[in-house]
C-alpha cells in the first residue's frame, strides 16, 4: 500500500509491542482489516485511520489482552485477535460513518418559541444575546432534538451559522430584522455544536435560546 498514512499507522502499531512473530501477525490483520474502510476511503487520511481502528496503542494493548488472558493454541489466538480487529474497526467505522451524515435541518416560519415545561426532557443549553463570540452547547446522545429560536432586534438581516461537525458545512439562514425565527433538527449528531452570528454592518442584536429534547420535536 502506497498510502503514507497506512504506513505510519502500522509502524506505531508495531512499536508498540514486542517480538517479531506478533508484529507481524498485528501488521498482518491490521491490514487485513482495512478492506472494508478502503471502499469506502480510498485513500484515508490518518484521521480516517484513528476514527475507524482507534489510536496504534490501545489497539495493540486490546488484542495482547486478548491473547494473552486465554490458554489457545497461536492458530486460535490469531483468530480471536480478527475477531477483535473486526469489532474494534465496526465500531469505530460506524462512529466514522456516522460523523459523514449531515444533520437535516429545517427553517419553520409558523413555529413559535418553545413554552413548555422546563425539566430533565426539554430543556434550555444556550440562553445568550447575540455577540461576535459563537455560543456553545454539548449535545447529549439521550437528547434526539434540538431547536434554536433567534430573535434579531437589529434593522439589518442576521446570518446564522450553526456548526456541529468538521466533516459538514454548517447549517445557515438569515433571520429578517425585527422578526423571529425557529430552527429544528431532529437527528442530531451529539457532541460539541456551536452557533455563530454576522450582519452586513458588522452590528449585533438579537437573542438565542437553543432547546434540547429528548423526544423528536413535531
């Protein structure tokens, strides 16, 4: 393989265990395993890599566990270390698959900001003003929606830009002066998320409320 990233890769993976036998038979399945994500990325970064197998290391300390907690014949070990391979890698593939699916947005011009209950199944990440500082919030895995409610004060248009992840662009609309807006997303990505703000005169004002729910959110 002539990709340098794969490269690297397996020259930490094989530093970071002893004997040649098991670095090759580490190497071995390592590149073995790359099959499934090579059809996906052909050519993968070694972000790709650490997303879909983990970091060299702990790779290598799972599968010397693995080896070497169960009296088996070399044979049996090294299946079970394809084994550990395989799930390690469906693990990591899918977190890696999951961050290439956008989240789908969309605008509601006929909603109106959320007045309900406030407790452990809807409640409000972000209450801030608009600032040339962007507002973050953690998205929970438990929380299967999120709704950001703008209201631009200002006599000019707001450009919002909501981020969430570094493989995505970020969803973007405007918010007409002296109105309100309501944003929903339903299939969240969970982790960091941050919402940022600009106008044509470089002037903000306006306020956002970012609600989180753990129901989808008609």
């Amino acid at each position: 393989m002539n990709n340098p990233n794969i490269y690297r890769y397996g020259q930490e993976l094989k530093k970071s265990v002893r004997g040649f036998r098991l670095r090759k038979r580490l190497l071995a399945e390592f590149q073995r395993s790359l099959t499934p994500l090579l059809e996906d990325v052909p050519d993968p970064s070694y972000e790709d890599l650490l997303d879909a197998f983990g970091p060299p290391e702990h790779l290598a300390e799972t599968l010397l566990h693995e080896i070497d907690v169960l009296p088996l014949s070399w044979k049996a070990k090294a299946g079970l270390a394809v084994g550990v391979i395989a799930v390690i890698f469906a693990v990591g593939f899918g977190i890696s698959s999951f961050q290439n699916i956008p989240e789908e947005g969309e605008l509601r011009p006929d909603a109106v900001p959320y007045t309900g209950n406030i407790d452990m199944h809807h409640f409000f990440a972000v209450d801030d003003p608009f600032t040339h500082g962007d507002s973050h919030w953690d998205q929970p895995r438990g929380m299967v929606a999120y709704q950001v409610e703008l209201h631009n004060t200002n006599s000019v248009y707001t450009n919002i830009f909501v981020y969430y992840s570094d493989r995505q662009p970020p969803h973007t609309f405007q918010v007409p002066p002296g109105e309100t807006q309501v944003f929903v997303v339903n299939d969240p990505h969970p982790g960091p998320h941050s919402i940022a703000f600009n106008t044509p005169d470089g002037t903000l004002s306006g306020t956002v409320r970012i609600l989180l729910s753990d129901t989808p959110i008609p």
